[in-house]
C-alpha cells in the first residue's frame, strides 16, 4: 500500500508524509561520536542511533510496541542548533507531558522558545516551571490543511506576552533530516517510567498532540509562578531577548543577562529589585560597579535604593526593541495587568489574602 494512503496516518499532513529522511548512515554516526546527541558523557553509551527503515517516516509508531514506545523519534536540529541533549531535562519532559506533544512534533521554532526560556531561568536561577512558560507562549497547530490534519506543532507569545524575539531562521529544511533513539540492551530509557509500562511524555506523533494543553491566565499561577512570569515580563517584555544570540553564545549569553541584572540571581533577589524599581530592570554600571534601573522612556537610569542619576544606556547584542504596542499596554497597566485585564506588567501586583 503506498505510504500515503496507510488509514493509520492518514490524520498526518502531507509536508510530514512527503518527507523522507535524508540523513546517511555515515552522517549519523559522526553526529553521535561528536557527543552532540547525548553529550560525550555517560549517556553515550546507554543508546543507540538509527535511520528509519525505507518507507518510513516520522509520524509513524512502532506497531509492536503501540503503547509502550520503544523508540524515540527526534530531529537532527534539536541538537545541532538548540543544545538540546539525551536524556532530555526535567523541564522538557514536563513541558512535552503538560501538552501533550512529542519531541519531534513540535517545530523547530518551539524548540527554540523552550530553549531559550530554560537558559534564561537557569542563569537567573529561576524555578523552570511549564506553568509559566505555558503563561507567555500558546501552544497550536499551524498546518492549514483542516481540524482533520495534525502537522508539527508549535508554540507563539501571549498577546502582550512577548520575552523572545524571532528566530531569525525559517528551517525550510528540517523536515527531511531526522532518526530514532533507541536503548542500549536493557538500559531503562528515560521517556519510559521505572516500571516501563507507560510513557513520561508523548514520544510518537499523534493526531491529538496539544490535547493536554489548556491556556494558563495569571489567576492559575501559584505565588512562586506569579513571580517568576513578572520578572521576565519585567526583565524583557520591553528590550525582547533574541533567541538565535542566546542559544548561539550561551556564556556571552549568560554574562549580558547577568549584567542586566547587576549580577543578582534566584527568585528572592529578583524580586526584592524589581519592587524596588517597577519601571524597568537594573544593570551594572561598569564605571562605577553600581547597580541602576533602566528607564527606556526617560533614555537614561537611576541608582538602585535611589542616589544620583547615572546616564546608562542598555545596549546589549542579544536584545532588540520591542514593539511600541507592547511597550505602551505594560507601562499604562494599573495594578500589575494589562487592559485585557489578564497580562502581568513589570510592576509587582499586591495579593489578596488568598493568593489571586
């Protein structure tokens, strides 16, 4: 039966049944001696990496092992671009159970977001929640071949939302290029519990992937989540974090967000600053070791706990402006949200005796 018309994939778009992987036997295995996929540590020799078999693609689940996948499929670019390494983290695995979505169900782009937002989180020293991340990003489907089709899945910022700034790349080409995982003998892989009789996450396609995904308003977020989304809104909703430079040069990365931050880092800190100066983050002042609060609406910055006014502009190579609309709707936000009455600002928003 041609590919194509197998009943059992025919919910699949057809960009997904169109494209057979194009990766060699040779590629792949220097792809894996490089350390690239699991890291060169300890993990190398816990798994295996394999091409399809001919016919083969993405979409396609192990009718052996229906239920209980004994393979996983992934893209080349999720670790050549995106740093992502095998086992994946704590975080990722959450974030692909909460929606539902197999690794390589989700688009390149989606990668690139939850990439970027778990290095940002881990320099800050930030909890990596999937509820926050779930707060600024929506997670869809963008194939345009009906409700009956399921593509790749991918993720967009809540309006007024936006920490991230584009990717800078369309990956026309990532849909050919990808393989299996699989374990070494009787090694327990980690997408499977300790029992092996279910799956931590999602790891072949479905056409219900995104099922688990349910919008998260600020009412849902618990007191340590509230936190960590206003930080980042407070730290980047108006100089937008471009994710290609983070992901590109994570040390220099690291150095440019810290230096925003005046070196301070984990939840305590960040919140004690940005109570203390709503209108926008602190950097350090190299001439003088001083730690001062932007204000991009007055163009210069003024000395944490107050003090003279120190002239300082932010200009840093892994930020962009953000869009006036944006900008506007958190600075005119009265109590912490913005019009549509649900989006956090920069500004710390007083509780209730009850948490919301």
């Amino acid at each position: 039966m041609p590919h194509e018309l197998n009943p059992l994939y025919n919910w699949a778009t057809c960009d997904v049944l169109g494209s057979p992987s194009t990766l060699t036997e040779n590629y792949l295995k220097s792809l894996k001696e490089s350390g690239v996929i699991c890291g060169g540590g300890e993990e190398e020799k816990h798994y295996l990496v394999e091409l399809p078999r001919r016919g083969e693609r993405i979409c396609e689940l192990n009718l052996e092992h229906p239920r209980v996948p004994h393979w996983l499929w992934v893209n080349e670019v999720m670790f050549t671009e995106f740093g992502v390494r095998i086992p994946f983290t704590h975080f990722q695995q959450r974030l692909l159970q909460r929606c539902f979505v197999a690794p390589s169900q989700f688009h390149p782009k989606a990668w690139s977001s939850i990439r970027c937002f778990e290095l940002v989180t881990e320099y800050l020293e930030l909890p990596q929640d999937p509820e926050v991340f779930l707060y600024l990003f929506t997670v869809f489907s963008p194939n345009a071949e009906g409700k009956t089709k399921k593509g790749y899945m991918s993720v967009r910022p809540e309006k007024y939302r936006r920490i991230f700034g584009l990717y800078e790349e369309s990956f026309h080409d990532f849909k050919g290029r990808y393989f299996k995982v699989f374990p070494v003998g009787d090694h327990p892989p980690f997408w499977l519990t300790l029992e092996r009789d279910a799956g931590r996450f999602p790891s072949y396609w479905s056409k219900d992937a995104g099922l688990n995904y349910v919008p998260v308003s600020y009412k849902r977020l618990n007191d340590e989540q509230r936190d960590t989304a206003d930080i980042l809104l407070w730290l980047f909703s108006k100089r937008f974090l471009k994710p290609k430079a983070v992901l590109g040069n994570p040390e220099r990365a690291r150095e440019e967000i810290l230096n925003m931050t005046g070196g301070k880092k984990s939840l305590a800190l960040l919140r004690q600053a940005m109570q203390q100066n709503p209108q926008g983050p602190i950097v350090l002042d190299p001439t003088s070791g001083q730690a001062s609060s932007s204000n991009p609406e007055g163009g210069g910055s003024s000395t944490v706990g107050g003090g003279a006014t120190t002239q300082l502009e932010i200009s840093s190579p892994i930020q962009e402006e953000g869009p006036e609309h944006q900008v506007e709707a958190i600075a005119s936000s009265p109590a912490g949200k913005t019009a549509d009455d649900e989006i956090t600002s920069a500004r710390k928003r007083p509780r209730t005796s009850d948490g919301v």
